[in-house]
C-alpha cells in the first residue's frame, strides 16, 4: 500500500461505524455514475473540504493525524 493509501485508510479507521458506512455507500454511488456526475462531486467536495473548520494551526489533522 502506498503512503497516500495508507493514510486515506487511518482516516477511514478513525471513523464511527455509522460514517464509515456512509462513506462506503457515497464511494458505491460515485463508483457507478457517469463521469459527468463524478466530476461533479469532485468539485462539490474539494469545494466543501476547502471551507471546513480543520482546526487551529499546527494541529495534526483530524483525518490521517499529520
């Protein structure tokens, strides 16, 4: 596994079982859309991801911890 896999993966293991089964249901959705859409969600999620509160500065991310 690659270092990008793995730290998407320390991301997913720190997720509830409820938000990972969420995300699994958004990844089979995404998976079977048309590129188009994909696309789409690309941009609607780099857009929301860009806005988010992560925390002050300095503070190791929520997500994978660095």
């Amino acid at each position: 596994m690659n270092d990008k896999t793995k730290r998407v993966f320390l991301g997913w293991l720190g997720l509830t079982t409820a938000e990972r089964q969420e995300l699994e249901k958004e990844i089979r959705r995404f998976l079977v859309s048309t590129e188009s859409d994909q696309r789409q969600v690309r941009e609607s999620t780099r857009s929301t991801v860009m806005k988010m509160d992560t925390g002050p500065l300095g503070t190791p991310c929520s997500c994978c911890g660095r």
